[in-house]
C-alpha cells in the first residue's frame, strides 16, 4: 500500500501579476520570456500556495496602455475599482484563512505606480512642457495605489501579510543587488 502524504505547508502568497506573467507588462519592461524564475522557484521550494492577484492596470487600461507614473493613478474613481478589485480578492483569500492557511506575504513590483510597495514611479518635480517615460520619472518611497488601497482593505478585515516589493527591470538597472536582496528576504520569511 502506498501511502501518500499531505504536504502543505499552510502559506500562501498573493502575487502581483507581472511575476508570473511578465506578458502583462508595457513594453519593454520585461525582462524575462515569462514569469519571474527565482522567485517562482523559492516558492515552488519553499512549498509556498501562490494566488495571482489581477493586473489593476489591465482592470482600467486594457493590455494596450503606456507606461504611466502615480499621478496618472491618483483619482476617486480609480481608486474606487481598486478597492473593489482588493474586496474581492479579499473575499477569495478570507475562505483560506478560515481554512487555517496563513497569508504571509503579498508581493508587489517595485517602481510600478499601482504595484510597489516601498517605490513608486513619479514624474521629476523640475521638468516643465510635456514629459516623457521613462526619461522624467524618479523613483521615489512610497506605495503604488492598488497598494495602498489593498493594504487598507486587509487592515480593516484585521489581515496583517508581510509586504515585499520585487524590483523591476527600471529599479534593478539603477540597484542591481536589489533583487537579490529581495529573494534573500524571501527565503529568510518562507
């Protein structure tokens, strides 16, 4: 008889899209054929459930849209579809908790103006006439807006995840230790 063993390790992730379908960004922001490897094997290593959150961009913007900065996120009404977006994955990750899974992380990308964590893309305060992406953005602290809106939506169900950004290939070229930084903290957390 062979026995056969449940082996779940009771932690799941909530994933920015653009890790495991890099098909989702502008172009020329993928730096990978895919999905994000190292990041996808450390899961698959550490026996970690992944739940791939929707692109918010795609939710507004379509497939089709440029690379944009905060600012081009900052309104009422956009800021109403991310709370609704994060209500209801909220709602689908809730039947996890109550099945004793722990949410121990989302992830988020770095630099992007809806899914960073730590930066976000702005334009530079001193350009004046019409600017340009990527040439007059900086990096700056802060959340993206789907961020924000989906940090405060667990806050208020009392869902408390680790919070990481993956850099992207903007925030890599300017700190390429970053992402390796990033996968150690990782690993230290799974």
């Amino acid at each position: 008889m062979i026995e056969i063993k449940d082996y779940r390790s009771g932690k799941i992730v909530v994933v920015s899209h653009c890790i495991l379908n890099v098909h989702c960004l502008e172009d020329n922001l993928a730096i990978y054929q895919g999905l994000e490897e190292e990041v996808i094997k450390l899961f698959i290593d550490k026996g970690v459930g992944i739940y791939q959150m929707p692109c918010p961009e795609i939710e507004l913007s379509s497939i089709f849209r440029k690379p944009l900065p905060k600012e081009s996120y900052e309104n009422k009404k956009i800021r109403e579809v991310y709370r609704n977006l994060s209500d209801n994955i909220i709602s689908t990750l809730s039947s996890y908790i109550k099945k004793g899974y722990t949410l121990t992380a989302v992830i988020g990308a770095e630099g992007s103006p809806t899914c960073g964590v730590d930066i976000v893309g702005k334009w530079k305060n001193h350009v004046k006439g019409k600017k340009e992406f990527p040439r007059d953005i900086e990096f700056v602290s802060g959340s993206g807006v789907f961020i924000e809106e989906f940090r405060s939506s667990l806050a208020g169900k009392n869902i408390h995840p680790e919070w990481i950004g993956i850099p992207g290939k903007s925030i890599r070229s300017l700190n390429p230790e970053s992402f390796y930084k990033t996968l150690d903290k990782l690993d230290r957390l799974l």
